[in-house]
C-alpha cells in the first residue's frame, strides 16, 4: 500500500495509473476504521483496479467543536486494516494540505429541500462541509466508482446530488451498513462509549425494528411517539429525531399508505455521544 500525504504526489500516482488504463475506486473516511469501513474496500476490491482510502477528520463538518477534538484518531491501526483488505492508495492529508487557501472556498451546490430535514436541519452547516470536502477528494482522486455506507444515508443523497450537479465522472456506490452482534450499527463514535451505553445502545436497532414492523397498522405519530418511549426509558438514550420519510426525497413522511419506498431515521443521544441509523421499512 502506498501512502501520501501530498495532493500532488497522489495526482501524479493515480494519473499514471489511469493512462495505464486502470479503474479507481474511492472510498473517503474519518480513520478510526472497523469492519463497516472495510466492507466498502472490499466491494472496491471487487470492483476496480486502483483503491484508494483516504483517511481525513474534516474540521468543517463538525458543527460541535467537541465532537471534533473528540473524534478517535488511530492511523497506525487504519493503515494495517487497510493493507490488509487490498488497499492500494492511503491518502491522509493534514488540514493545511486540504484548506492551503482557507475554509472559505465552497463548491456551488443547491442542496434544497435535503438539507432542511434531519442531520440536515439539526447539524448546521453539516453537508456544506461535506460538500466541500468530498469534491476537493474527488478533484484530487477524480475516481471512476466511489463507495459510501446506507449508515449514513443522507450524506449518500447529498453526495449524488452533489455529483450530478457538479458533473463528476463518478459512480456512486451505496453500501449496506454493517452492524454489531446486538444490530448496533458500527460507528467510530462507539469507541466512545462507557460499556453500559454501549448496552443501552443496542436499543436504537430494536426500535427502529419496532417501527418497520408497525408502521403499516399503527398511526405514524403515535408509533414515532411509542419509540421515543422506548428509548428515553433506557434513561441513557435520548432521541433527537426519529422520522419515516420517503426513501428518495428524504421528506416526512406522516401517512401509513404512503406508496413510495419509505425509510427510519433515527439520531439518538447516548450519554455525550450522538448516533444515527437508519433501516428501510
Ligand atoms: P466515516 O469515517 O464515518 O466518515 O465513514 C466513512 C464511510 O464509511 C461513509 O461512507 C460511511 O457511510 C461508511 N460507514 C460508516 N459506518 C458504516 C457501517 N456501519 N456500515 C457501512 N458503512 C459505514
């Protein structure tokens, strides 16, 4: 596995790469990695010639300055997860690397209505740093097929409405999320918690069970209210927002003969530590 730190170093790699006639996959994380990460190596792997991880804690997509200096960090550990699944290319600039001329700098991107509901509407500023981040990787990698998890579903619908607005050559590939023994989905922040969080936190899958197995025969508020129940009687779960909304705009969704593919979302406080998940219904 190569490493580089340099965009230049990396452009210049992958493009004799490519004038070689190989695919490059891309699959862009925040380190601190586990098997969900790794499943979208491995279906990179499959896929295509040249994969490339990178491996940045993006300052501008944490509207929680906490959640930033809190957010585990542990390359040495990433990088031999990642040699060990196939990965060709790690790519883990420094901040100066990535924002040489500043943070002001973003891509012209109408997220609409996207950005108004959910991580959205509750982590100002969210997406637009997410945006900017994944189309500097993008111009950097300039992949043929890029791999993002259904864990973070809304992030997915923002990272295909960014590349067909902004043209990029990408596929996008959405990966199923990959989850603990107790359904727990896996997320760095887990790494977080105290071991009776991490029990209560295995709630947040039963009940988002919960809610896929009721949602046609009981009323959408007063199910959406009963789940809230559940998780606040944990007394270390404390739901932010719990929504059914359609699969594809990502609007709410209040009626159990909706037509269209419907989806629950769910951002839960476990003590300090915030978390999502999502299932289709
Ligand atoms: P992150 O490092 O949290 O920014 O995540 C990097 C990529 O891994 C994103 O596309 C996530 O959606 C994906 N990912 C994170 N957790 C999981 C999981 N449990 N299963 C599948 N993909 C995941």
């Amino acid at each position: 596995m190569k490493k580089f730190a340099k965009i230049d170093d990396i452009k210049h790699f992958l493009e004799e790469k490519r004038s070689a006639g190989q695919t490059i996959g891309f699959v862009p994380t925040m380190g601190a990695l586990h098997p969900g990460h790794i499943s979208l190596i491995e279906r990179a792997v499959e896929e295509t010639d040249v994969v490339v991880a990178s491996i940045f804690v993006n300052p501008t997509q944490f509207n929680n300055p906490d959640d930033l200096k809190n957010y585990p960090r542990m390359p040495e550990a990433d990088a031999a997860m990642l040699e060990s699944a196939g990965t060709s290319v790690l790519f883990m600039p420094e901040v100066e690397e990535m924002y040489s001329t500043g943070f002001a700098e973003k891509p012209q991107v109408d997220l609409g209505d996207l950005e108004k509901v959910m991580e959205g509407a509750h982590r100002s500023g969210h997406f637009a740093g997410v945006v900017q981040v994944v189309s500097k990787l993008f111009d950097i990698v300039n992949p043929d097929r890029s791999y993002f998890g259904e864990k973070d579903y809304q992030q997915l619908a923002v990272i295909r409405r960014m590349t067909t607005q902004l043209r990029y050559r990408t596929a996008i590939i959405g990966c199923p999320t990959v989850r603990e023994a107790d359904g727990l989905a896996m997320s760095s922040r887990n790494l977080r918690l105290s071991p009776e969080e991490r029990q209560a936190a295995a709630q947040i899958n039963r009940t988002l069970h919960y809610i896929k197995q009721n949602f046609r025969t009981q009323p959408t508020e007063s199910l959406l209210a009963e789940a809230a129940t559940q998780l606040l009687s944990t007394n270390i779960l404390h739901p932010e927002y719990l929504e059914i909304a359609d699969a594809e705009t990502l609007q709410s969704v209040r009626t159990n003969t909706y037509a269209q593919p419907v989806r629950v979302f769910a951002a839960v406080f476990c003590g300090a530590v915030r978390l999502i998940d999502n299932m289709g219904i």
